[in-house]
C-alpha cells in the first residue's frame, strides 16, 4: 500500500533529521488510511530519548506514542506510522530497528549527512517480522 505524503510534510522531515543531526530524529505520522492508501495528514516530532548511542538508535517512549495515538483519534486520524533519520548511512531499515519496529505500520527513513538530506524512503514490516517491505512514497 503506497503512503502519499506531501513535499511539506517531507520537508518537516528532513529539517527535523538536519537539526538533530549528528543523532537520529524521530517523530510520528499520522494520518488516513483509506484500505488501498496511506494518507498523511501531519507529521508530528518526538524526543529521542535512548540513553546512548543516539547517533545510531532512537527511542519514542511509551506514553509519548500512546499520546500520539489519542491526538490522532481526537482529530479522526490514525497513527500510521513513525519517522526517524540516519545520520552518514542508509535510508533502509537496521536490525535494530527490525527489533523495535511493528507491522502494518509506515517506517519513514531519511539518510542525512551534515545539512545535507541524501535519501527518503519508507518501509512496512513483515507480519512474520522477519524484514521490511518498501513501501511506495506518494508526493
């Protein structure tokens, strides 16, 4: 199922992943998701709270999702997803976030290096989580 997203949306994104950078950024997505369609609506910044190793890991705590998952629902939307950048590699999903991610939902990834953006691309886990599908991005 393609997620449309648009260039605003995007462009919130990648500021979020240059400011935070050298360490990831994370955030949510949220949303409709119309059966045949992912439609974002916002996206919305988090604090990467993971003790260490920010450069390479981040954290969403608990509560915070849960938080976003009430706004969403209070605004009749969904949370569909969560965003989060790559600082000097990849835009494609680790092991550690294989680990940490749930299917169904969108895993926005975003390679960035310095000021510069490299790469978007977003990801669905398998419902047997045994790695990611890539997940078209609609604009």
């Amino acid at each position: 199922m393609p997620l449309k997203i648009g260039r605003g949306d995007i462009e919130n994104i990648h500021r979020h992943a240059r400011e935070t950078y050298p360490e990831e950024c994370a955030g949510a997505i949220v949303g409709l998701d119309t059966g045949g369609m992912k439609v974002v609506v916002d996206v919305w910044p988090a604090e990467n709270t993971h003790e260490d190793e920010r450069s390479r890991r981040f954290l969403i705590e608990p509560l915070q999702i849960k938080k976003f998952e009430e706004d969403a629902a209070g605004r009749d939307m969904d949370l569909l997803g969560f965003y989060h950048s790559h600082p000097d590699h990849p835009a494609e999903p680790s092991e550690y976030d294989r680990e940490h991610a749930w299917p169904y939902y969108s895993y926005v990834i975003t390679s960035v290096s310095g000021d510069s953006v490299r790469d978007t691309r977003s990801w669905v886990l398998k419902d047997d989580r045994s790695g990611y599908d890539e997940e078209e991005i609609l604009s």
